[in-house]
C-alpha cells in the first residue's frame, strides 16, 4: 500500500481483519508534503479493512510484494504507464565504435515478440538503434536500423527456451551473437554500420516490452572475442 504524507506529521494506517506482516506497526516513516511512503501485509482471510489516519492523503492499495508507482484516478479509471528502466549513454563508459551486451532471460514468456534491451537515439528511437529481440518464433535477434535503414538482423533459434544467455556485438562490420555458448553467429549481409545512440534501455525499446524476468546484464566496451561470448554464456 503507498500513501502520500500532507505534513510533517507520523500517519498510520489501521488494519481491521486477520493479517500479517505489517511493517512498523501501521506506523509510516516519513515526513515532509508530498512525500510518499508504503507499507506491505499480508491478507489472511476476509474481510480486511485499511484504515488510514492522520495527514495521509492518496492511498493505493494493490497486490504484489511491492509499491509501483502512483496512480492518480480523480474518480474514474486510470492506466498506469509502464515501469521503464533506461539510462543515457553518458551515464556509464559506452563506446560508440563497438560494444558487447551480454543478458541472462529467466522466465521468459515464450510466444510474445519482445526486446531484451534497446539502445537507440531518444530524438528518432526508430531509425536509430540497436535492439536484442526475442521473437514468438522462439528466435533470438540482434536487430540494428542506421538512419531508418536496417543493417543487421541475425537470428538464433532458442527452441522455446524460457531461460537463456545471449551475447551479441555491435562493431562496424562485425556483428556476432552467440546463445548458451553455442556456434557463435556473425551478420553476413552487406557492410552493417553502428547507430548514434544516446539511450540505454532494459526490457523494452520502441515497442514489444519484455515478458519476463532480466536475470543479469553486463555491458563491456570492446568487441569480445568469440570464444568469450561462448564462455559467458554457458
């Protein structure tokens, strides 16, 4: 449950039936206006009444071991925008001129064409990227546009796979991708050119978010060796 505090004050919030797990007695830490604050329980039988006293002001309730983030309803139906984890380039050592990614999937939800991860140019995401993509043909893809012009989309069959490793480069002219250290695959159509990025995005790009779980991410900024996509990935 997250609520939002008005005042500088310590709210509670009462729980009324059979539960467990309330964190700090229904007591909320956290002060300030505007400032939101969550508690988790858990429901043991019906029915449960939540009571919220004090300066509290917004509560949400919803299932899950965790808050997300606020949705402000006015009184009619709300759709919450997904949660999305992105960070510039900047932010972190990218290299422009080659770079590996290397993602464990777990959970994967097989069937559903979704991106592992996209790295794309947030004034044109769509003729600027780079995206790892698994496909409901349970296929794994590197998949690069340059200037709205495709330049690599090599495939790997997964098999149905749920869990998987899969790293792929991203170097002029040599893009190479390998799954669960199997037969590393190079990109053998044309001259492939790297996209001028400024967005590192996990679990979605410009459409078909992921269904599922990213178990691990490592990014090197260097183009590694084949036999090294092979060993992190078994």
């Amino acid at each position: 449950m997250a609520v939002r505090v008005t005042k500088e004050t310590q709210p509670r919030v009462v729980l009324k039936g059979a539960n467990s797990g309330s964190v700090n007695s229904g007591v909320l830490s956290g002060s300030g206006d505007g400032v939101r604050v969550s508690m988790t329980f858990t429901a043991t039988a019906e029915p449960l009444i939540v009571i919220p006293y004090g300066n509290v002001a917004e509560a949400q309730l919803e299932e899950g071991s965790f808050a997300t983030s606020y949705i402000p309803t006015s009184g009619s139906q709300q759709t919450r925008s997904a949660d999305l984890a992105s960070i510039p380039v900047t932010a972190f050592g990218y290299n422009q001129d080659a770079g590996t990614v290397v993602v464990e999937v777990d959970s994967i939800k097989a069937g559903v064409s979704q991106r592992l991860l996209s790295m794309y140019a947030s004034t044109n995401a769509s003729a600027e990227r780079t995206d790892l993509v698994n496909y409901t043909s349970s296929n794994v893809s590197n998949y690069t546009v340059v200037g709205g012009v495709e330049q690599t989309n090599h495939i790997i069959s997964t098999s149905g796979l749920t869990s998987f490793k899969v790293a792929a480069t991203s170097a002029p002219d040599d893009y190479s991708m390998c799954v669960n250290g199997g037969t590393v695959v190079a990109e053998t159509d044309g001259t492939p050119t790297v996209p001028t990025v400024d967005t590192f995005r996990l679990g979605g790009g410009v459409s078909s978010p992921l269904n599922g779980h990213i178990k691990s991410l490592k990014y090197y900024p260097r183009r590694l060796t084949n036999t090294q996509l092979q060993e992190l990935t078994s």
